[in-house]
C-alpha cells in the first residue's frame, strides 16, 4: 500500500487530508507532538477502515522528527507522500507588526515553519529519489503571499516556506517527484476573525489529493472562497 505522513496531524485539515488519501488507498502516519492526541487520530481513521499510525515528534526537534518519519517508511514499507502543516499555538508565539519585529520574533517561526519543512523533507527525499516518485506538499496561510501586517513575524517565515517549496519544485522538475505550497485563505472549521471567510477541512483536503495525482505540473496552489 503506499503511504502518507503527515507532520502535523490534527483534528481538521490533518484529519481530512488523511480521510481522502486513505479513501483511496493510502496507509497513513500521522506525526505531532501529543501522543494522545495521535492515538485518538488513529483511532478514528480506523473506524474509517483505514489504516493508520502515530508516530509522536515535535518539529521543533528535528532528531525526533526525522526519526518519527523513518520510523514510519519502516514500518509501512515506504512514505510515498510527505505533508508538512504544523500549527503553532499562540500562546507560544509572539504576534509583531513588521516594524515591531525583533529578529527573536522571527526565529521561533522559521524553526518551526521552514527549518521544520526542510528536516522533514532531508529525512524522506533520498528515498524517493531512489524509485523516481514522491509528493512534498507544504501548507501556509496566505500570509506568505499577501502579508498581514499584525502577524508579520509569522508571515514572513511562511513567505520563507513558501519560496523554498516552489523552488524546490523548480529544482525537482523531471525527476518524478512533486513538490509543491498551498496556501490557506480561509479559517478552517470555524471563523476566528469576523467576516473572514470559513471553510471546514473537507473542502480543502481534495486539493492536495490533486497535486499528488493530476496537477502534479502546478508548483503553488492557493484555496480561497
């Protein structure tokens, strides 16, 4: 069976994308930092008939992250496609304007954004390359392309994702392997800033199920309502 892993996996949008890959067959890793949450996850998506499992790691960690993904190839024989969409709590995360950012500010969401898309990616790449296939897909708000300026901070370490993910793509162009960004402009599952547009997860996860399958051309994808 081929596989997913998920770094990131949650209740929402994590759920969703592996409800429509494991719909088509895909055995799933999920990977976040709260093994009961993760174990709840898997619970649920075997109630599905699928088949999942955790594998518990904070991105911040990037020794635990590498090991939760080979841990996964290892145990599912392989990860075909890698999903990276890790989301930092607030109350972790110092919201600047641009001009009250302070490179601190900044750090903290480029370890987590970039640096952790980037040891994921080292720790599942080599692999595809060997067979020739593989799916990166790396997900922001829409921030890192039209940036708001209360959470400049954050958005400017998506807007760092972002250019690496495409060029990486660029980089990745006939080898077989996909690698791609989506970028969010919606609240997901419920509003949190009024009069924003709303969607649940189910309508975005089809996106990335596209990119692995028949958009593989398409370094960028943005879903807005």
């Amino acid at each position: 069976m081929p596989t997913i892993a998920i770094v990131g996996a949650g209740p929402q949008l994590g759920l969703a994308i592996a409800r429509t890959f494991g719909t088509h067959g895909y055995d799933v890793a999920v990977i976040a930092r709260n093994p009961a949450k993760l174990e709840d996850l898997a619970g649920k998506l075997a109630a599905d008939g699928i088949t999942a499992a955790p594998f518990p790691a904070d991105v911040l960690d990037r020794e635990a992250l590498t090991r939760a993904l080979q841990d996964a190839a290892a145990h599912f024989g392989g990860i075909d496609v890698l999903e990276y969409s890790p989301v930092g709590g607030f109350d972790s995360t110092v919201l600047t304007t641009p001009s009250a950012t302070e490179p601190s500010h900044v750090q903290h969401e480029m370890e987590f954004q970039l640096y952790g898309a980037i040891a994921a990616t080292q720790a599942v790449l080599p692999a595809m390359r060997e067979v020739g296939a593989g799916t990166l897909l790396f997900t922001t708000g829409a921030g890192s392309i039209d940036p708001v300026p209360q959470v400049g901070n954050v958005n400017a370490a998506a807007a760092a994702l972002r250019n690496w993910a495409v060029n990486l793509h660029k980089e990745l162009a006939g080898t077989g392997i996909q690698a791609a960004h989506v970028g969010i402009d919606v609240s997901i599952g419920m509003s949190v800033v009024p009069g924003f547009p709303t969607a649940k997860p189910e309508q975005i996860a089809p996106v990335y199920w596209e990119l692995h399958t028949t958009h593989r051309d398409e370094a960028e994808r943005v879903f807005s309502l």
